[in-house]
C-alpha cells in the first residue's frame, strides 16, 4: 500500500525545486489529516488545506483549525456537520456562521484564511428536492459575502451537472450560466475546467434560456428533458460533422490548405 506521508513529503519537496511551482501557491488535499501535516511540515510559503468540517465534532474541527493555523496556512471549510451535509440554504448559513465563529473568536484565524464551501450540489436529476439545489449555493455565497466578513467562498462546480453526463457541449454551458449568476454576488473561485469554459456570449440563445431555467428551477418539470433533447440534436451536429471531417482528410494537400486558409482553420494549417 502506499505510505500517504512518505509520498506527500517526497513530493512537495521535488516541486519546490521547480522554479515555476515553487511561485505558486499549494493546495494539500488528503482524506487523512497526518499526510496533510506532512505536506504542510513540507511546504513553502502560504499553502491551502482541502479541507476540514464540523462532521467529526467541535473538538476535532478546532485541533485540527488550530494546527493549519500554526503552519500559516488557508483552510477550505465545507458545509458539514455532526449531522450530514447542508443541503438547503438554511443548513448552509447555519454551518458555515458556526463554523466562522469557532475560527475566528476560538482559534484565532483571519477571515481572510478562511475558503468555504458550501457545497455544489447536483441539479436536473428529475427530483424535485433537487430542484433548488443551484439557488441555495448562489443565496448562501451572498450570505457569506455579507454576514461574514472578510471569508472567501469557493465550489466544485462540474458538481452541478452530473445529471448530463455524456453530454459535455451541455454541461459546460450550464458551469457556464451558473458561475455568471455565482460571481454576481460574490463567488471568488471555482474548480471548473477553464479552458473547457465557453464565455457566456458564446452560448446559444437557446440552450442559454434553458441553462437559466434549470439553474433558477423555473419550468422543473420539462427543463431537463428539454436540455436532453438539445444535447440530443448537438451530438447529431457533432456527427456531422465529423463526417465532414473525414471527407476534408481525403483530399489533396493543396485542396486541404487552400480549404484551411480561406476559412481561417489555422490548427490545419501547421
């Protein structure tokens, strides 16, 4: 098996010899808290813990606050508690002021150390308790921005479209719609694939209104089926061209430049 510390400390000091790494700051993830020290022991700099929560109790969450505290490093807090995880807007707030507070006024933290998460949960699975799911994160980052100065708030947001699995074109324009409503009120980062990340002007006017029901759950009994027939005809595009491409490749190299060229298709063009 894999010895988690050994490997943790191995690494984090091969990348500190990386002059290109070294400038950044690390983000140490592990479910188990001892190769988090180990990487933190290791680190240079400011560094990030992902993550800690109330799940195991106060007395759990403060020794462990208090020890990231010493090594000089933010913390990730997730809506988590005693009792599962927060998934209405209510359990949100209530977590993460708890939290805040034993942070700040118990441990010592600047708020400013200070990243939560407040959990992305997945929309469009056809359960209407799920509906809300994309409005409680956008009204608990308000919240947070307002009732708890000085905190950040960050979210996996590929989270939020699991339902469309197999359907990226879709999943990317949602990310899309819901971290432009996210960041109006606050959201400071996210964990999405950037450069998969079309902007939203580049969005079909379409498959945008669709994308803004599904996130604000209007029409949540057809916007689902909706979007799977869009992505649907998408992929029936796609084919297509894809077929196009084919035919494209068998023709003559001059036929293939002239063709990349008038129609601006640089990448075929080197």
């Amino acid at each position: 098996m894999l010895d988690g510390v050994k490997a943790m400390t191995h690494f984090v000091n091969l990348i500190a010899c990386e002059p290109d790494v070294s400038k950044v700051p690390l983000c140490i993830d592990s479910s188990d808290f001892q190769v988090i020290e180990a990487g933190l022991q290791c680190t240079q700099g400011k560094g990030i813990v992902n993550s800690i929560s109330l799940k195991e109790g106060e007395e759990d969450f403060v020794e462990k606050a208090a020890l990231i505290r010493r090594y000089g490093a933010a913390v990730v807090v997730m809506a988590f508690d005693e009792t599962g995880q927060a998934d209405t807007f209510e359990r949100k707030i209530e977590i993460c002021r708890r939290s805040y507070d034993i942070l700040v006024h118990r441990v010592g933290f600047c708020p400013a150390d200070i990243i939560f998460d407040p959990n992305v949960l997945t929309i469009g699975t056809g359960l209407e308790e799920h509906s809300n799911y994309g409005i409680y994160f956008i009204q608990t980052v308000e919240w947070i921005k307002k009732n708890l100065p000085g905190a950040l708030v960050s979210g996996g947001i590929s989270n939020l479209s699991f339902s469309f699995r197999g359907s990226n074109s879709i999943r990317q324009a949602i990310h899309s719609v819901f971290l432009y409503y996210a960041c109006q009120v606050g959201l400071d980062m996210g964990i999405v694939h950037a450069g998969n990340l079309p902007l939203l002007k580049d969005v079909e006017s379409n498959l945008r209104q669709l994308c803004d029901d599904l996130v604000w759950n209007r029409d949540s009994e057809t916007v689902t089926e909706k979007l799977l027939l869009y992505a649907k005809k998408v992929k029936t595009s796609n084919d297509k061209k894809e077929d196009a491409d084919i035919l494209w490749q068998e023709k003559s190299l001059e036929d293939r430049l002239k063709d990349a060229i008038v129609n601006g298709l640089l990448p075929n063009v080197y």
